[in-house]
C-alpha cells in the first residue's frame, strides 16, 4: 500500500479563487476535474492510432521520448562499458613496473580517449538521457516540446560518438589528454588529424547535448501539467530545468575554445603561441569555464535522482526539499566561479587564487545541505532494503569521501603538492562514481519497471553492487597514496623501488572487481529485457510521482490537475482517473499527436500543441552533419561541402512541416474548457527555443570578446595595427536597419492585408544589412593591414568575425527559408511561429554586429 501523505502537506487546490491568475485563464475551472462518466467509444483508439510507432526499419524514425530515450540510455551505457575497457588495459599495464603491455603512444590515446569518452559520451549523454525517458512522464506531459530535436540530438550522439571512438582502432585517437591544452595539442607537437578527430567530434557531440538542453529548458518550464507551479515542481524537473541553463551557458565556452584551437591548427592563426601574442593559458580559462561546471551539470540531476528514489525507499517526504531545491540553485551559481581551481600552478595572482580557493570550498556547503537532507530523510523515514537503496547509500558514502579530498585540493599549498598525481585522480573518480554513477545505476534499478514492466533481479543486483563498492574503495583509494607519494598522472610505466608496485597492483585488482560488477549488472539487464515473458510489476515500488501511471505510446491517457508534490500518494484514485481519461486531453482533438503548453509560473492551460510525428529527417540531418565534420577533419573540402549543403536541406526539410496551423482552431480539452490550437509570440514554445538557442549562441560570441580582451591584456605590445574607423557609421547604420526592420515585420503581418508578403520582403531586407555591415567590417580590417596570422590581435579579431559570419549564414539561409514558405503560402498571420522565431535570430544577429564592430574599435583604441 502507498503511504499516504502527512497531513498539511497536500498544498492547497489549484482552484482556489483566491490566488489571481498568471495569463487570465479561470483556474477555477480546475473544479470540472476530474469528470464522471465513460469516455465516448473510439476516444482511445484514435489517440492510439494518433501516436503509433512506426515498425521494421521505420522505426528508426520514431520520435517517442520513451523509444529515444531508452536508445540514449543504451548508447550511454555502451560507451561507459568501452571507456572502462580501455582503463582495465591502462590498469593492466600499470600492475607492474616497467611492464610494456602496450607502446607509449597507445597508451597515450589509451588515458586520452578513456577521459574524453567518460565525460563527452558517456557523463552527459546518460543524464540528458535519463532526463528524456523520465520527464514527460514526471510532468505527465505526452512528450517533450521538441520530439524530432531529441532524435537529431540523440543520432548527433551515437554517429559522432561512434566515428571519434573507432578512431583509437585506426592510430587516429588524439593522445594529448581529455582536455588538449595547447601547446601540445598545436600543430607544432601535435601533427597529424588525430588532434583535429577530437577537436571536431567533440564540438559535434556538444552540439547535441546543447539540442537536448534546450528542449529540456522548454520542457520543463512549458509542459507541467495544470496546476504544477514551480513550487510543486517534482525535485528532478528542477534538477533538470538546472541542468538545462548550466549547458547552455558552460558549454559554449568549450565550443569557442575548440573552434579557436582548430582555426590555429588549420590556418596557422597565434591564437595560444605566446611568441606571436597569443596565449596557452587563453584555452585553459575556456576549457575550465566549461569543464569545472560540467561536473556539476552532471551531478546535479543525479543527486535529483537520489531525492527523488530516497522519498520512495524510505517511504517519506524528502526533508528539506525547498533547501534542497536552493541547494542546486546555490551550487549551479557558484560552479561557474570555481574554473580556475584547476589552474593554482599556472601563476595566478595571490589575489585570485584566493578567491577561487574561497569559492571550491563554498560549493562544497550546498552540495552538503543535500546530503545532509537524505541522510534526514532516511534516518526518519522506513526505509526498504533492496538493491537502489543499497546504491543510494554506497554512493553517498563515496560522495562524501571524495568531497572532503575535493576541499583538500581546494587549498591552494595543498594543491600544489597534489596537482598532476594520481591523488587528484582518485579524487574526480570519487566524485564521479559516488555522486553519478551509483546514482545512474540505482536508478537503473528503480526504474526499469516503469519502462520494461519487469524488475531487474534483487539478488544478482546485491552482487552488483558488493563488487562495484568493494572494486571503488580498492581500485581508488590506493591511488590517494601513490599520489602523495609522488606518482605522476598519465604515465605508460614507472621504475621500480619506488613503493609504488603494491598501491598499483591493489588498483588494478580493484579495477578488475568494479569490472565484474559492471558484467553481471549487463548480464541482468539483458535478463530482464530480452526475457520471453513480461509480468506486470506496475509501481514496484509504492512511489508518489507520476511516471509510476501506466503509459502508452503517448506517456499519458490524459492531463491531470496537480496539487501536491507526490500526487500518487496524496489522490490514490488520481492513477485511475489518468487512465480512465478524465482529465484534460483525453483524446486527440485535431486526430494528430498534441499536447498541453501552460504557463512558465503557475502551469495555467494556453494551448494545445500539435506535435510532430515519425520522420526521417531527423536521422538524414545528423548522418549528413557527422558527414561534414569527418569529411572536414580528413581535408576532403569537396565532399566536406555537399555533406554541409544536404544537412541543410534536410534541416529545413525537417522544420517545412512544424508550423503549421489545425482544425479546429479551438479544441475542448476536457470538461467543456476551450483552447487554441495555434499561438505565435512569447507565448509560444517555439518562441522560447529561439531565445535560448540566442543565448547559447551570444555566450559563444561573449568567449570570443573575452578572448579578445584576455590577449590585449597579456600580450598589449603585439596590438601594432591601429583599429580603422571608416566601417563605425555605415556599420552602424546598417545593423540598426537591420534591426528596424525584423522588429517592424509583426505589426506589420499583423495589421495589414498583405502582411505576410511584406513581412518576407521585410526580413529579406534586414538580412542584406546584415550581410553588407559584415563584409564592410572585413575589408575594413584587411585594408588597414591586418592579418589573422601575423599577431594575437589578428587571430583574435578575425576568430570573432568568422564566428559572426557563421550567424550572418545562418541569417542568410533562414531568409531564404521564411521566403520560400510565403510563397508556397505557408506563412499566414497575424502571427506566425517561423516568423516570430527568425525575427528573434535577426535581431539577435544584428546586435552582435554591433559587439563585434565596437569592442575591438573601441579597446584599446578609444580608451584614454
């Protein structure tokens, strides 16, 4: 039996008059659910038929959260199993002195690609993974916002994490360190495309986790089922809705930084050479802005998760849980003052390593405050014995030990003692596998009913977990000693009579028990998925959220009302009246794929969103687009180029059908209670995407400004080229008509009769400001002599300006788009998704024009 909730903890209803309405839908009409009486014949059929997996090969279209998810999940898991074979071989070799097992090099590409695959492959894409299986259900919503997104983003993922790992079996692996610090990394130590596979497969890769961010960010704040406001959002949702901002603020750092290592690799542009007025420690800032809060964009949806299943196994309400949710709010923000917590032997100032010593401390307090609130909840709580609260507690256990080492290499004196041996790796390997790894593989455990109605064994599971506790503390904690005793990171061999032989062989014999874990763990997993016969084992485990009701195809029968933190436990007749249709969307109302968008706040009804069905466009994108980075890397620009030309063209293919307007144009969605169909503007969930792709595309231009002002101020006595000033006023002038003009496009669709065709004219204009501002910058700076290779401040200002030129592309290419759907009349008004969107990216566009021309105009130069 489920718990039922303690008392005063249900929350009020959502339809009390009292509380004023956010967008002016009446949210006493709240009061008409759940209604009473069958559903009309045929009602769940049609919603069936409506979301139908496609099968045999077409599956490969399906664009279900719940199908891609799983493949994520999957693909994940896989390239966790290959990075741990890889550093079984780098144990293996590591058990004796002087063992030879496998030449320098090989080991070399052996440590690098283990690092990269761990944390670009398998760290994010498991989260983001985990993220798009369980939040449409947690938010009973029918799918995520962007489903086709989520498939470009997850088949980004496989291809391109498929293409840079087989590099190690052809001699092609990068072998410079996960993190390729320049100079090494430079063309003159690193010759060869093994370093341009890195660089270009990982920017790929990003490129999907920053797809599935945006559609997580979307998701969560414009998917919530009615009455779900942020205060009763669900602890993963918020987690989530973290992880999303964290990744489209941090990882365009780690985009610019690799775009900056390729053009100095491919066009000889000083942007880390020192002796032209460029500088190494340029790409340690970027890397370390992005890679220092990548630890926490993973371990903040994986201590939701542990929230979350510590609730269920102890059978309480999670102690604390707005500190909690202040907690990973707190911890988010301070992350992203920690990156140079990595750099203390680099020669910082007094100053600065002081205040990012005081920050690595500061985020251990509220990454504590969630322990210390799990601990509460078990200690108060009845907690079941089985195997996810074995893996909760053991991972905990791991956490906490490697955050106290994590404050030791916080001090800066200690730090210089331990930077670059292996106790800083025992350290992020603590970290890692006890606040996400065991978290991932409880949740394994926890949720696998809910997706595959059958559990995964209780008693190979305890194995698992006994092998992987025990492998943990054997394999790392040794490694604490060999680093305070001197030991080296990324070393092929040592000598002997160093005291290192036994702390080395002890490691590897742990590594060899983690292994067996990890084996049986697949071994029971392929149990419970392939097996013949499926008992129901419905919610295995008595939890309150709402992925535990039953789903389909389409995650949910219908919409509920939500008014309480775990629903389930405080309705036990809301799971029933969810199947049985009797809340909003119980069927499909314009016979295609729908479903609801509510407001950012306080999750009121706006509209009903028609969504986007099986399609190949997704795969045939991201097959293309993998095709124009290989062919890239390979220097076949000929090929390169018809790669980049049909992701193109599959791209805009996959968006031709999105926008579009149904009947009827208002919908009951249950109980009598109309809504639109169709809505453009900030209200709309596409609207919303536009702004965040903006952002994550100005955080991208924001690094290449700071990289700027970060060589002027190293390397001023190479800024010889006197910044020109004839492209300031025709500039200008042009951006600012670019601007007028994509603002002024919806009044004008909106008021006049032939609006739409003037709109297209209008943005068609906009877009040829922009691309004339942009070529008179560019001569403007060749003409006073200025050249990317000759000095830092050419390689700097060039590298912004064919950032800038890719967005001025893209403008150019969305023009044409937009113009194209007018003239098939595919454009119509007042409002319009397309247009509100391409009027965002313009203006957007516009005012990085004026950035780009000013800043490096202005500094030095017109700074007295």
């Amino acid at each position: 039996m489920n718990p039922a909730a303690p008392s005063g903890t249900a929350g009020s209803a959502p339809g009390a008059a009292a509380e004023p309405s956010e967008t002016g839908f009446d949210t006493r009409l709240y009061q008409r659910f759940p209604t009473t009486g069958d559903r009309p014949p045929g009602e769940l059929a049609a919603l069936e038929k409506a979301w139908e997996m496609p099968t045999g090969l077409r599956k490969l279209s399906a664009v279900n959260n719940n199908f891609i998810g799983l493949l994520f999940i999957v693909t994940a898991f896989a390239f966790f199993a290959a990075a741990g074979v890889l550093a079984l071989v780098m144990r293996v070799q590591l058990a004796a002195p002087l063992a030879g097992i496998v030449p320098q090099e090989t080991y070399n590409q052996l440590f690098t690609m283990h690092g990269s695959v761990m944390m670009f492959l398998f760290a994010v894409p498991a989260i983001e993974a985990m993220a798009v299986m369980l939040l449409p259900q947690m938010l009973a919503a029918r799918d995520l916002p962007f489903p086709r997104l989520s498939a470009y983003a997850y088949w980004a993922y496989l291809v391109g994490g498929v293409v840079f790992f087989s590099s190690i079996f052809f001699s092609l692996a990068p072998s410079d360190g996960w993190f390729m610090y320049p100079p090494l990394s430079s063309g003159t130590y690193s010759k060869g495309i093994n370093a341009d596979f890195w660089l270009l497969g990982i920017g790929f890769i990003e490129i999907s986790a920053i797809a599935g961010a945006i559609e997580m960010i979307v998701g969560t704040l414009r998917t919530r089922p009615p009455g779900m406001s942020l205060a009763k959002m669900p602890i993963y949702a918020w987690a989530v809705l973290i992880f999303g901002v964290m990744i489209i603020i941090a990882f365009p750092a780690m985009i610019f930084a690799t775009f900056l290592l390729e053009l100095e690799r491919a066009f000889n542009w000083p942007l880390f050479d020192a002796t032209r007025g460029g500088d190494p420690l340029l790409y340690q800032h970027l890397f370390w802005f992005f890679g220092h809060p990548d630890v926490y964009i993973i371990f903040i949806p994986a201590s939701a998760m542990v929230s979350t299943m510590v609730v269920t196994i102890a059978r309480k309400r999670l102690v604390g849980h707005e500190l909690v949710v202040l907690s990973m709010i707190a911890t988010a923000f301070i992350s992203f003052g920690v990156w140079a917590h990595h750099m203390f032997t680099v020669g910082l100032p007094g100053l600065a390593a002081g205040y990012f010593s005081a920050a690595s401390m500061a985020v251990a307090i509220p990454a504590g405050a969630q322990v210390f609130a799990w601990i509460a909840t078990i200690s108060s709580g009845r907690v079941q014995r089985n195997v996810p609260s074995l893996f909760l507690i053991g991972g905990i256990l791991i956490f906490v030990m490697g955050g106290l080492t994590g404050v030791m290499v916080g001090m800066v004196a200690f730090d210089g003692q331990a930077h670059d041996t292996y106790f800083v790796v025992a350290h992020f390997h603590y970290v890692l596998i006890g606040g996400m790894v065991f978290p991932l593989f409880a949740g394994f455990y926890y949720w696998t009913p809910m997706v595959n109605g059958r559990r995964l064994s209780e008693r190979l599971g305890r194995w698992v977990f006994w092998l992987s506790f025990v492998g943990v503390h054997v394999c790392f904690l040794p490694m604490h000693l060999t680093g305070l005793m001197g030991m080296p990171r990324r070393v092929d061999t040592y000598l002997p009579g160093r005291s290192w032989d036994l702390p080395n062989m002890v490691s590897t014999v742990g590594a060899m028990i983690m292994a067996a874990g990890v084996l049986l763990f697949v071994i029971d997993a392929l149990r419970c998925y392939l097996g013949r016969s499926k008992a129901d084992a419905g919610n295995a485990f008595g939890a309150g959220t709402l992925e535990w009701v039953p789903t389909g195809n389409y995650s949910t029968r219908s919409i509920p009302v939500v008014d309480d933190l775990q629903p389930l436990w405080a309705d036990p007749r809301l799971k029933d009246d969810i199947v049985a249709g009797r809340y909003f969307l119980p069927g499909t109302v314009t016979g295609g794929r729908e479903t609801l968008i509510t407001s950012t706040l306080r999750a009121e009804p706006q509209y009903v969103q028609i969504m986007p069905g099986p399609s190949w466009w997704p795969l045939l994108a991201a097959l293309f687009t993998a095709g124009f980075f290989l062919l890239l890397t390979v220097k076949a620009l000929a090929l390169s180029a018809v790669c980049g030309v049909l992701t193109v063209f599959f791209l805009m293919r996959w968006m031709w059908d999105n926008d579009r307007h149904a009947e009827p144009k208002q919908a009951d969605v249950g109980a009598g209670i109309m809504l639109p169909t169709y809505l453009a503007g900030p209200q709309s969930h596409a609207w919303w995407g536009a702004v965040l792709l903006d952002i994550v595309l100005g955080m991208i231009f924001s690094m290449g400004m700071f990289a700027y002002l970060y060589l002027l101020g190293a390397h001023p006595d190479w800024w010889q080229v006197e910044a020109p000033q004839g492209a300031v006023v025709p500039g200008l002038a042009l951006l600012a008509a670019s601007i007028g003009l994509a603002y002024a496009a919806r009044p004008v669709m909106a008021r006049l009769r032939y609006g739409s065709g003037l709109s297209a004219l209008m943005l068609t204009a906009s877009m040829l400001c922009l691309v004339a501002a942009l070529v008179v910058d560019v001569l403007d700076w060749w003409h006073a002599g200025l050249r990317g290779s000759a000095s830092g401040q050419g390689a700097s200002v060039y590298a912004m300006l064919a950032w800038h030129s890719s967005i001025v592309t893209a403008v150019v290419l969305s023009a044409f788009y937009y113009v194209a759907r007018w003239m098939r009349g595919l454009a119509p008004g007042p409002a319009n998704k397309t247009m509100e969107a391409l009027r965002v990216l313009f203006i957007f566009a516009a005012l990085e024009g004026c950035a780009g021309l000013l800043l490096p105009r202005w500094v030095p130069w017109g700074v007295t």
